[in-house]
C-alpha cells in the first residue's frame, strides 16, 4: 500500500481532475492517489516564464508531500517544470511525467514521437530531449494548432486533430509510440491506440507505474550529487522555502 | 494477475535460481513468475558469439511464452541477446534487463554506472548503450576481474569487488546510480546500496517491475516497424522456428 | 550611450559590488552599469532549488529593467538562472554569463575548461553545456572544494586553488582558455592569466561586452518563438507576473 | 595468390550466384573466390529474427573456411549478420559487406545514401550505422517497395526504382556516393552508375577488395578484445560450436 | 582607440568595398578599420581549392597586420579561410566572420540559420559548424540559386532571393536568426530584418564588435596550444612565410 | 597495371624514402609506385599555417599527376594537407593517408587510437576525426615527446617510445588496432605489431591498398557536389592554378 501524491503546476481544476482520473484509473488498487494543483499561477503552462513562476507553487507541494510522508511525488506537466529541484529538496522520489514516458517509450520501440499543443513549446520540448540524451530515439515532436486550454474546448476536435499528426508522425518519422505532450490531453489515450495500431502513452500513468515499481524494489532517487539535499546557508526571506541550520 | 516468463539465455542453473529468486522477492503478491534457461549453449554468456549460439534456445522460450500466452517475457541476461529478434516473433511485450534498468536508472539520478565482469564485454556495453542513446547518461562501465561464472564462488569476494568498484564509480566518475551488470550478481543489490548511499539496480527487478507497469497500463510493444511479424516466406529447414504462409 | 542593467540573483552585497566592479572596469566609458540583486532568496545559488526560488525575484528585476527601459540586462550568476524565462519576458536582450563566456572562450582558443566550486554543481554545468551544444568544445568542468560562500574569505587562498586547478585543466584536459565559473571569483582572472599565460575569463564583462556590441549592431534577441512574450492569459494570483490581456 | 570464402547468410541460390559473379569480376586474377550460403533458414534476411536464426549457419560456414585455412571470409549480407560473433571465432579476417561499403563510400564521397528493400529494414540500418559511428556521413536510407525477393523478379523494374530512389538521394538528400543495401541489387551498380554520375558500391566488392588490401598488407583483424576468442568453458550440447577446453 | 585589419581573402574590389562599409557603419567611433583584399587569386571563393590557393594572400596580410601592430584582425569570408593558420602566426587576435557570427547567433536565439550562395558550398559549412560543435544549434543551411559574383549584379533580385530563403528557414526549419553567409550579402541586413522580424547578422559587424570587446577585456587569443607559434625549423624556399631561428 | 603518385606535402628527403620504401614493399606487383615531395615549403608538417604553406606545392603535384593521367594520387601527410582541394581539382581519385588508416582501422577492431608526434598536433587531429564522423571509434590520440624531424634521428628510441605509448593505448584506452600518425614512422609498423600483439597500420600502406581496390572496382571519387570541379572565374594572378575560361 503506498501513497502518491500527484501536483499539477498549473491552476487550472479542469486539468488536475483529468489528471486524477488518469491516474487512478491505472493505479494499482492498494495505491492511493492525491491531486492537487498550484495555488497561484497561470491556468496553463506553456513558456519557461510560467513554468519558473508557478514553480513556487510546485515546490511548496513537494515540501508539504514531504511532511505528510508520501512515498512518491509526481509532477504532472509535460515541461517536467521544477523536476530537478524537487529532486533536490525532496526525500521521497519525485517521477516527471515526461521522463517517465519517454522512457518507457524506448523501451516500447524504436522511436517515439511527442504529439503537443502550440508550437511555441518545441524548443523547450528539444531541450529537454537532449537533457534527458534520448535525441537519437526521438523520431519527432508534432506540434498542433491547440493551446493546452483549447485542448479540452471540443474534445472530438481535439482527438481527431492528435490521431492525424500522431498518423503522420507514424507514417512519416518512423515514429513506433507516441508520447500525449500535455496532461490536457487525458483520456485520449487509448481511443488513439486503438485507430492508430501504436502504443499511446499519457505521462501521467506512466510515472505513476514507475513510482510503484520504484516503491516495490524499496528504492529511492539518488541523493549523492546532483539531488542532493541543498546545503543550510543564510536566506533573505522566502519563509519556509529557506533551507537554514 | 499477471504472468511473466523469465528466460536466462545461459544454462546456468545456480544463476537461474539467483534471477528466479531475485524476481519474485519484488514481484507483486499477484504476479506470477516462471523463470526457464536455455536448453543448450554455454554455461554463461560473455561474447556475442555466445549470445548468437544461446539466441535459438531463447528464441525457442520466447515462442513457448507466446503459445502458453503468457503477459511478459523478461530475457534475463545484461547482454539482452536475442531482445530485438524476440521483440520481432513475440506478440507478448518482451523486456531486457539490461534496457530496463538503464532507463530506470536514468529516472533516479543524473548518470548511472555498470558494474560488470571481465573487461571482454565492455565493447558489447559500450555498443547497447550507443543503441540505447544513452551515452550521455553513462557515468562509465566498470569492469572487474571476475567472469560471470567467478561471480559465485566467492560470495563475500564478490560483493566486496562489486562494492569497490562501484564505490569508485560514484567518486570519481560522476555515478549517481548503479547497474549491476550480470544476473550472476544477483542479491547483492540491498546490501551494496546500503554500504554506498545510492540506489543499486538489479535488471531482473527493473525488468519485472517494467512488466507489471506495462501490464497494468494495458499496453504491448509496438508492432508496426521495427518489431513487425517477420512476413512469411520460404525457409529451408529450421523446423518450428520458420514462418511460412 | 548605453544603460545595462546587471542582476545578481543571489542576496550577497559583497558578491553585487564584485560584479558591479568587474563590470565597470571593463565597460566602455559612456556604457551605463546599474547593478542590483534578488530582493530575497539564499545568500548564495549552488543547486536549482536555490536557483527557481531566487528567480521570481531575478524576473521582477528583469521586468523593472523594462520598465526603466534599459538597453540591455545581464544575469549574473554563473548557472545563467531564469535565463530563458528573462528573455521571454524582456523586449530588452538579456544575457548570461555563462552563455556569454563560453561563446566567447570558444573564439579565443580550440577548447575551454570552467573551474568551479564544489562539485555539487557540476551536473547543472554539464546540463547547460549541452543545451549550449558546446560538449565538444569543453575540455573539462575542474570543481574545487570551495564553496560560493568560501570564495571571498580568504583570497589568496582562492587565487592559489583556482589557478592550480586551471593549470590542471590546461596541461590534463587539453583546456586553451578558463572560464571562471563564478562570480565570487571576480577580480582574479587577470592575476591568473598573467601566472597561467592563457586568456582567463570572467562572465561578467563577457557579457557586458556582448551587450555593448550587440546595442552597436541595433540587435535585439529573437522574439519569435523560442522567446516570444508569453500569450495573455488567465492567472491566479502572482500579482504584476501575471501575463493578461 | 589468397583465398576468400564468400558467406551467403540466406538460402537463395539465386542470390548465391549473384554475389559469386560481382566477386569474380572484381577481384585480382590470383585471388580465389568460394561462395556458398547457409545449410539452412530463410530464403531472405529482412528482420533480425531471420537474421539470428541465419547466424548459426554462418558460424558453421566461418568455422568451415577457418578449417580450410582460407585467408578472408566475406558475409555478403547488408545487415552484417554474425559479423561480431564471427570475427570473435575466426583467426581469419572477416569483413562484412555494410562496414566496408559504407568506409570505402565516406572516402570518395563527403556523404553517402543507402538504397535499400522494403521499410522495415530501416531501423536495423540505422542502429548498424550508429554502432559504425557514421551518422555524420550517411544522408539517408532509402527504402523502396520491393522486398529481397522482389529484387529478381523484374530487373528492369528493380533497376528502374533503384536508380530513382537514388536519384533523389542525390537530388535532395546531399549523397554524393550511392551504397546498394542488399545483395539481391547485384550486376545494377555500374549501370546506375552511369547514370547517375556519382559512385555506386556493391558491398560484395567492396568487401573484398578491403580483403585484398589487409592480405597484401599481411594484416589481420583484432583479437585483444572485442573479438578476443572466446575462452573455453562448460557448454551444454551445440556440438561444433561449443569451445571448451 | 584600437585598429583592425580586416581582410577580404578573395580579389573583389567590390566586395572589399562592400565589407569596408559595413564595418565603419557598426564600428565605435574610436575603432579604425582598414579593409584589403588578397593580392592574387580568384574573384570570389567557393570551394576549398579558391581557399588554400588563396592562403598565402591572406597569410600575407596577417604577417603584414602583425608588422604594422593592428589591435586585430578579422578574415572576412564566410568560409573563414586560413582562419586557424592564422591565429596560429599571429600574436594579434584574429576573427572569422563565420564562427563570429554563429556564436552570437546562439546567444540570440535558440537556433540559426545561414542563407548562403549555391548549393556547392554547403559541405564545407557543414564541416566548420562540425568543427564549431554547433550542429545542434543550426536549424538549416539555405543555399540559393545565386554564386557569389550574381550577388551584386541585381541587388534587389538578391534580397527578395535571400528574404524568401530566410523566411522558409524561419517557418519550417525553426530558425530564430539568420546569419548571412556571404560577404557579397552586405547591406542587406537590416532590410531583411525588418521584413522578417528577426535578427539578421552579417559576419563582418559580429566580427568587428567582437574584435572591440575583446580588445576592451584586455585579452589576446589563446596561444597555448592550437594556436602556438609554429616553431622554427628548416625551410625551403617560402620567401618572409617561412618560420626559421 | 596502375600507377600510383605519392605526394609528401613537406620537402624532407629522408621522408620521401620512407614513404616510398613503405608503398613498394605492400603495392602489387603491377602497380607502379612515383613518390614526390613538395618543392618547398618546410622539411616537416606540424601546424595549419605550415600545411596551408605546403598546400600550393601540394596542388601542383595534384596537377601534374592529373596531366600525367596516374591511375590515383596520395597525400603522405597525416594531416590530410589539402585533401579536400585535392579532391576538387582533381580527376583522379585522391587519397588520404589519415582517412584511408582510420576507416581501416574501423574495419580491425572495435576502437583504434593514433600514437603520434608532439602534443601540439592533437587539436587538429581532434578535428580531423570529427570531421571524418569517427569520434566513437577513436579510442585515444596518444602525443610523444617526439616532433616530426625527432622521428629519425634515433631509430630505436623512437620504436621505443612508439611501443610504450601504444601499449598504453591498449592496456588503458581500450584501443584494439593502432594507427602511425606520422610518416616519419615508416618501417616501424611490423616490430610494433609483433610487439603489441594488435593490428599496427602506416597510413601510405592503406592508402595505396585503398587505391588499388578502387581502381579495380573502376571507381572514381565522387565528383558531383563537395569535390566537384571549381567553375571557372576571374583570377587575378596565380598561373596555373588559375581555374578560368
């Protein structure tokens, strides 16, 4: 029995009640699932300009997660926003909902490609592959006429419009699986799946699958290095964000 | 309820106990773990030439798993021999052990290390990891003066040559995670993450845990290019192993 | 005639007056230079918590900047924090350090190396080298057992492990030219390029030459996707951050 | 005055024949060719499936010619199958027909172009080549409709399509040399190359004229590490093929 | 106050004009430029053959810069001919307008792009953007119709050529600023801009505001190691080039 | 029957022998053998500037080989001096000493490393091997305290030295076959081989193998885009060199 704690980085009720269906709808039956979204914020996230600012918010979520003793934090935002940092602050593993499916994905073929909203946010889609060193597995990321809010405005539009550049990623990329790049896109999954004869992921189960394989093999993330524990010095303000003796 | 077949390319049957025993120690209450080896070939597998001899022997289980249908085949040898030609005949998703835990291990730090036998197999770790993309995530790969079938000899050496290296690993190369490189290493993977402060990784684990996840999200591995049925056409000889109309 | 204005992320008023020196010695005598600080946040930046948490307060500096309508913002801690998210925001071009100096080092010598502080910051460093496309260019990320914070209690001792760790990196790793990877360490790079005879570089006034020259040319940055204003839309809260129409 | 044994991984006569004629046009009046193909497997190699099922048959022929103390082994299939476990197990050189094509093609060419069978080879193509190293020199794969067995059914045909893929390989791709992907495509090179006006390599000759040069330069392959002999242990059955002590 | 020498390695007074222009209109006012050309060879340069016949003629006027005790010196040509020569005899710093160019480029945006002459000169960029280790951060190279003496026969047929390639690199390749990759392009700069709402970058501009920040910072290039001075050795013939004790 | 020019870009005598030595002892029978050396320039190649000097005497040998009609032209040089411009001017193939050993090399074992001269040479063979795309297959460069002219004056210190450093190559970089880096190396290739116990290449061997295979194939070097001819155009002085109407 284990309990995860779910943070969606935008404000948006819409999205984190889409986010929580999804999530418990491929959770294993003993594993409890919470879904909260930011406090303040944008409604979604679409430039590293909202992802930074709602990154407050993001991490006051992974510092209460810590308190309530969960034993797995998800991030639920295709931009993997403020991953790096709750790793850091965090001693219960944190799972980014990209890197959970990107993985996952290479593992299911070949290549996979990334069907998104705008394409204002590929160039920080092809940073994040290349963070993440799976530019070689990454047969394309498709970009769409749809903003994150337009996603869930006519969800037929929205589906048929994600199945054809799903289809041409497919047909033209060499793309095997395709990555769902927004959590506005809950739901659509396995309706695509099925018209397109390709494995279709929503990162957001993907993370939490491996957040309950990580609890089962009794492991945590690496805190040596990189995600250490920020060392105590003296802060100017910001409360209980201050990491002090 | 799932049920996964675990095949260990080699006939080793001290290490298909080790990789059984490792798999259901994590395995979920309600899955079902067969764990078979190859019925011919070496005693352990450390060339490719060995791989290739060993593949129609698990090519041969991997059909097996097919008709008795069960839900996963985990190929339980770091080499992942025969894992794409397998990912090619089966229709039940197919894991490596090796791909497994390196993903996994790209989720829990940084860069991770492999930890491995003699030195001869470092050019075949060196290859997957360039096939996997991988290569800016790979602190380095370890090698020791052990060959696969040293490993058990020696318990206590063993461990102790594991630890040292890997502990070196972490201090000089930038690890943040470790890959246990062989299943002959298998159940040492708590107790050298206790002495080293990082997660260490068994692919068998990686593997099964990777299985249940994928089960449970009700997915296959892609079937549409690279991993396609083989089309049927003239074969001569080769018996079951042929696809024909 | 120009006006930069120069944003030290952290909270250190003896780290801005180093920058705020190094910037003025080196600028054009009708070059402007305001230097300011975060009004809250860590004393010194060494992880990416640090970083996110002090970047509300580096991005309302950014916005203040435009509103004064500055020709030109620099952020001036070596981890380029908030860097995009400035550039979004900013119609005034915004320059890292890092970005600036490596660029820079790159036309000066055939491969540079960065010494650093503790070697908790090295897998940031190496992040941000790969998103700058420089890993071939770097010859080595030299970390010492300084941290931030240490820099400027003793400088003799400072400038003595820094140029030995430079001298390192120049006749090991093949390194042509420095980069001092922080701004604690303003003030040393003409007293170790004189002991070390290769160009040493400080961020700081990479940058602020990068900004002289790019105001000469009548350049701003590309506003046309990567760092396009963020599109108005509904925010909760974040007071003057929010982005609405 | 040498011998080489030509190894035919598939079962075609037909294509036996092929690659036998293109070796005996080009190689010197003292070089003595044998080329047979395997005992056994499928007609034709398009998946790795095949291609591993084929390796046994190979490993036999390579086993054979060293017995016979021939002084090269070509295996004369696009996919390089065995090439790895055959190099390891001959004291004889072995070159395969991809690795040689396609170094001789980056000499006379600043990029090269792939003309190949039916799609699904692709991502074999393309992992071969990265595992060569060459994605820099490799401006595209080309597939084409037609299967390996296609190939002689209509030549004029198969010559027809052969030359357009190439042609726009050329064209639109920037390949400056043409490597034909399968030896089915035998006897077309030097038609197409006419024209097209750009170098077209058969990898047969290719691979024997690498074969030649290494002999007169009393030259064999590597055996330190990566193809090192396998050291002798307990096999269970695998007859031949077994090395023990 | 400083001087730069800058050299037209090509024969075309036109072209020496052009770039003459360009330079004094973005220089500081206490900058002087003086602007030659080779003595001898072709009219303009686009292949490596018009470079290296060249090299001698820019060679010469490096020699000359360094007697004459210029504060630096920029190769005008986009294919920075003889540029690592140079900066190996000369112990004045020395500028390419191509790496210039792109590495301001990077800081301006996530991606360039070069709008270049025919198509024939697109190998050899991609070599210097390998040998600059900025393939990730060139979206494309746009060759046009045009050599480089059709640039200045109809200036306003060659803008709307360049502006329409520009704009195609902007929409479909994901360029955030153009580099213009010839010297016979001066002038058009700021039209293009303005049509294309990014920016525009001549090489020359770039390299003379990075020869005047450099100047500035008090720094030289490297002189190390790639660029260290060739040592003496015997010579035959080579006249004042020859480097003897 | 072909016949072969050999070029030694530098004007050493004793050189010249070794490389001609070299050739004959490996041609054919019937392959004919001219080795010359430039008519000036220095009695050694070590940096860019004294490559770019030979490069003029360079070409006119190209030249006159062409007007000749040899069969294929070889640069003598391990750095490739005018390769590319040789390939331009040029009708008949040319080839590499540098290029022709590494790709080799690829085809002998896994990874190879170059024992070469003074430190100072190692950038530019970093470059060359990015050039070529081999980054993966280089296993080290391994400097010598030995500059070119060294290489003879002590004919057993210099096996010596050669021995040790590839050893270390061997033992500690995981090289399997080694490459000479410098002609001034003749003769030494079979000691070191018996030695080390691994593949040792000289260059202008693998070359003239090159060149005789791609002359019995009935190759050319392609001439349609990187290497074609140089179009005609106003020269301004130059002679023979000049490329005009």
């Amino acid at each position: 029995m284990m309990k995860i704690l779910i943070i969606n980085p935008n404000t948006s009720e819409e999205m984190t009640r889409g986010i929580d269906t999804m999530a418990k709808t491929y959770a294993r039956p003993d594993t409890e699932i919470e879904t909260v979204c930011s406090r303040e914020g944008p409604r979604s996230l679409e430039t590293v300009y909202e992802n930074e600012l709602a990154g407050h918010f993001v991490l006051e979520r992974v510092i209460e997660g810590n308190e309530k003793k969960v034993d797995a934090i998800v991030i639920a935002c295709y931009a993997d926003p403020s991953l790096r940092s709750a790793k850091e602050i965090s001693e219960v593993p944190v799972f980014g909902i990209a890197e959970s499916s990107m993985h996952l994905a290479c593992i299911l073929g070949h290549k996979f490609s990334i069907v998104t909203v705008i394409d204002r946010v590929r160039p920080n889609l092809e940073l994040m592959i290349r963070q993440l060193g799976l530019e070689s597995r990454c047969a394309s990321i498709r970009a769409t006429p749809l903003s994150v809010l337009d996603l869930q405005k006519d969800p037929s539009l929205t589906r048929k419009t994600l199945t054809e550049e799903a289809r041409a990623a497919v047909r033209d990329d060499g793309a095997e699986v395709i990555c769902l790049g927004c959590t506005g896109m809950a739901g659509h999954d396995k309706t695509m799946e099925k018209e397109l004869g390709v494995p279709v992921l929503d990162g957001v189960v993907c993370a939490v699958k491996m957040a309950e394989g990580v609890f089962d093999y009794k492991l945590k993330h690496s805190k040596v290095n990189a995600f250490a524990k920020p060392a105590p010095k003296e802060w100017v303000g910001l409360g209980r964000f201050a990491v002090v003796d």
